[in-house]
C-alpha cells in the first residue's frame, strides 16, 4: 500500500469515528434515560479519542487529516433526528438508530482491515476495531433491553 493510499483509507476512517461521534452525541440530547445519556456520551468520546489518534497518524505518515464526517454520516444524522420527531424520540428509536452507524463503522473498519497496512497503522486499526465491536455489542445489547421493556 503506497502512502497516499494510506492516509486515504485512514481519513476514511477518521470520518468513521466523526460520524460515531456526531450520532452519539445527537442521540444524547434526545433519550429520556439518564443512563443512555452517560453511555452515548462516553462513546461519542471514545470515537472522538479515535478520530484524534487516527488524525496523528495520519500526520505522523505526512498527510493532512480530514476534520468532518462522511456524506452518509450526514445523512444519518439527519435520518435520527427525522426519526427521532417521528416516534417522539423514544430511547429504542435512537438506541436502533446508533446500532445501523455501528453496523456501518463495523464494515469499514472490516474493509480497512483487509488492506495491506503498514504494521503501525494494522495495530492502531486493529485496536479500533475491537473498541467499534465493543460498542456495537453494547448498543445491541442496550437495545434488545429496550425492547423487551416495551413489550
């Protein structure tokens, strides 16, 4: 993988962990449970944790990191809070709308992994992807809770 191939795949996923840490955020301000709050809150620093050290890397290996998310981060975003007015902004709404961000973070983070990375940049990555698994989980687990208490 040549460098500029790199720091393209690398500011993807920068824009990945800004779009996690967008939906996370928007999703805070709109759950009624205190204790959604705290755990959207602590994922959407978690991304913000992970966009910054990709962006180092990013820098370390001379290129210019992306600042913003991605087009289908934005769409996303907006489909919450579309979403969100719709069903009044239940908790299993946002809870069913940060599991698809996840899944999609899943799938670039699994396409990232694919690529020849240089080892630094495989070990960052790697790391990363096992946080976005975690997250996934707890967002699934979260929300299958959800559910069951509203049947």
């Amino acid at each position: 993988m040549d460098n500029s191939d790199l720091i393209d795949l690398l500011n993807h996923l920068v824009s990945t962990c800004k779009d996690g840490e967008y939906g996370f955020r928007s999703c805070t301000e709109h759950v009624k449970s205190e204790n959604l709050r705290s755990v959207f809150s602590a994922r959407a620093e978690e991304c913000r944790q992970a966009a910054a050290e990709l962006q180092s890397l990013i820098q370390q290996n001379g290129g210019k990191p992306d600042d913003g998310g991605t087009a289908t981060g934005a769409v996303h975003r907006g489909w919450v809070a579309v979403k969100g007015t719709l069903t009044g902004y239940s908790d299993l709404a946002m809870l069913e709308e940060c599991e698809r961000g996840e899944d999609a973070a899943l799938e670039r983070y699994r396409k990232a992994l694919e690529e020849p990375l240089p080892p630094e940049a495989r070990l960052v990555v790697a790391r990363q992807y096992e946080g976005v698994k975690r997250n996934h989980l707890q967002v699934r687990t979260l929300r299958d809770e959800a559910r069951a208490a509203a049947t």
